[in-house]
C-alpha cells in the first residue's frame, strides 16, 4: 500500500538524514520506529477484521464462510487511507 511505502520511506529517510558526528546513522532508532510501525498496522488490522466479522454477523452472515480473498479485497480498499 502507498501509506506504508511514504511511511517506511519516511523513516528510512530520517535515519539517513541524520548521521551522528562520526558518520554513523541511527539504524537502532529507525528500526525501533519501523517495529513501532509494524505493531500499529498489525493492530489496525485485527481491529478491522473484526468490525468486518461483526458486521457480517449483525447481517446474518457466517464469517466462516466469506473467502479470504474477497477479506483481503476489502481490507485493502478500507486500510488505503
């Protein structure tokens, strides 16, 4: 997705942009912040699949049955932004 390249590139882009006096960039930091990134998105995620499950429960639809794909479909239009 978009959102997650402009973010990764984001924060690559801060650890390259900011070398310490000995010329050594700050890679612990950037991946601190790249773990931090991950965890959000993994998190919104579960949330976002379980709001999709609960709607399709309040509509009398077995989740068990709805496709992974058409899931992914769906997640990627929804999470894009």
């Amino acid at each position: 997705m978009e959102k997650d390249r402009t973010q990764i590139c984001n924060i690559i882009s801060g650890m390259l942009d900011n070398p310490d006096k000995h010329g050594i960039y700050p890679t612990a930091k950037a991946y601190d912040e790249l773990e931090k990134y991950i965890e959000g998105v993994r998190a919104e995620a579960i949330g976002w699949t379980h709001a999709d499950a609960c709607v399709a429960l309040d509509n009398d639809q077995d989740y068990r049955l709805v496709e992974i794909p058409e899931i992914l479909k769906r997640a990627s239009i929804d999470l894009a932004s």
